[in-house]
C-alpha cells in the first residue's frame, strides 16, 4: 500500500517514534493533531500526521480513520513545480527556493512540490541575484507552474547601417534668355484687307467676263452682230463689271504686297530676361524683388 511506502519518510518530520513503535498514545496524538492542523488548512503537515498513525501499530479504529484521511489529503494537496531561467528563456537548475521563509530545494529538477493553499511568498535565488514571486494556491491545484526570470533578453547584434554612396549633384543650368518677335500694329489688317480685295476683285471679273456674248471679242471690242442688236449691251455692261472687278484685284494685290513687306520688313526681335526673384533687406522694411518681363 502506497501509505506504507511513504510513512517510513514521514515519521522523522512528525516527531513521532519509527513504524511498530508508536504506542497507543502517540497514535491517538497523531490523529488529533491531524485533524487540528486539517482545519487549519496544514494540508502537507496534516497528511503527514495521518500517515503517521495509519501504521499497523495503531488501533484499528485510529488506523483506518488516519488511511482515510491520508488519502483524502491525497487529492487535495496543491503541488507546484519551480522554474528559474535567465534572460533569454535558458533553465538555471542551481537555484536555491525558499516558501514563506523555509528552505525547499537548492537545485530545481522538476519535480513536483507540496504546498498548502493559500497566499504564499517564493523566493528564488541565483549567486548574487534574488527574484520574489508571490502566488495564491487553490486546493487540489497540481502541478501549477512558478517560475522566476533572471535578467532581461540579450539584445539582438544590430546590423551595421550601409549609406548609399552620394550621387553626384548635376548643376543646374539657369534659364536661357527667350526671343521674342513683334510685328507692325497695322501691318497685319493690311495684309488681310488686301488679300480679301483681291478675291473679291478676281471673282467680280470672271462674272463680268461671263456676261460678254460669246459672238463678242473683249480683245477687238467688236460683236459679229447686226447694228441695233442687244448684245452690244450686253458686252458693254459685261466689260464694265470685268473692269471694276479687275481694279478692285489690283488694289487688293497691291495691298496685299504692301501688307506683306510691312508685316515681314517691320518685324523687331527682342531678347527677354528671365525672371528673377532675391530678397530686399532695408533698415525699414524687408521683402523680395522680382526683375524680368511679364
């Protein structure tokens, strides 16, 4: 039976004489202080006591009742397992625990430990270094996890930062200086004007020269006709409109040559400055000037 196996590691920590020793007394009393430390909430004390008494040497009655007991507590023992590691998450097994001030363990393997519910302070020490946790355990909590970290994560090595090498800076070239052509004011008017009176003048002639009879020469002036026929008339009114028309072209192609050379002859190329922008400072007043041609 597992309570037989463990009563010999107890009898020490009870105060309690060795297994077929225990008088009917020393029973009785390991019985009464277990349950007194039972309703005291000494789970790990009061399992130890029962233990203690449920040796074959005890009454039968006592016997039972501590096995009971004992097995109860079983199951409502909280156990915790401790854990210490460094910065960066590696194990430290050679560190020392305290609970409430007793000493626990001076090396973690991994084992679970017995602990009483309640609120409890657990010191871990490292060399030098001391880390405190506080926890708050349930009963029947096993196996919870109380671990304490020794020091901040190693940083990262930080790469080296690489600069682009600097482009060249290409210079920038300041703005040319714009051409710009003017034209005589009425040079442009004339040229138009004359060029509409020459189209105007050449289309009246052709409809002069339409209306001339075809038996009439404009060259001889004379008409294949009897004297008194209306087609002297009719040449008549014909030449007269072809010369009106013909005067009009020429006062038109003149114009339009005229409007030509002034347009082109009267041309003047100016160079214009670029615009330029510095600053004005003056005792009194500060601002920008701005040179150039708008």
């Amino acid at each position: 039976m597992k309570l037989l196996i463990t009563l010999a590691l107890v009898l020490a920590g009870t105060g309690l004489a060795a297994a077929d020793t225990l008088t009917k007394e020393q029973c009785v009393d390991a019985h009464s202080r277990g349950q007194d430390a039972k309703e005291q909430g000494k789970l790990s004390l009061a399992r130890k006591l029962f233990l203690t008494c449920a040796q074959s040497s005890c009454p039968a009655a006592v016997q039972g009742d501590c096995a009971r007991f004992a097995d109860d507590l079983t199951s409502l023992q909280p156990t915790i397992v401790l854990v210490a590691r460094d910065g960066n998450g590696n194990d430290l097994p050679n560190t020392t625990v305290y609970i409430d001030g007793q000493l626990i363990v001076t090396n973690l393997d991994g084992k679970p430990v017995d602990v009483d519910p309640g609120n409890h302070t657990v010191k871990f020490q490292n060399g030098t270094k001391e880390e405190v946790v506080t926890v708050v355990i349930g009963s029947g909590e096993k196996g919870r996890t109380v671990a304490a970290r020794f020091g901040a994560p190693t940083p990262p090595p930080v790469a080296p930062v690489v600069t682009a090498p600097t482009q060249p800076t290409t210079p920038v070239e300041p703005p040319k200086p714009k051409s710009r052509t003017t034209h005589p004011t009425g040079s442009l008017p004339m040229l138009l004007t004359g060029a509409g009176l020459a189209v105007i003048g050449t289309t009246i002639a052709f409809i002069g020269a339409s209306k001339v009879p075809d038996n009439c020469s404009l060259s001889t002036n004379q008409c294949t006709a009897p004297p008194g026929d209306p087609v002297f008339d009719d040449a008549s009114s014909g030449a007269r409109t072809m010369n009106i028309g013909i005067a009009v072209g020429a006062i038109g192609v003149a114009a339009l040559a005229g409007g030509v050379v002034w347009y082109f002859g009267g041309a003047k190329t100016t160079t214009e400055s670029p615009t330029q922008v510095a600053p004005l400072v003056s005792p009194d007043s500060a601002g920008v000037a701005v040179s150039g041609r708008f």
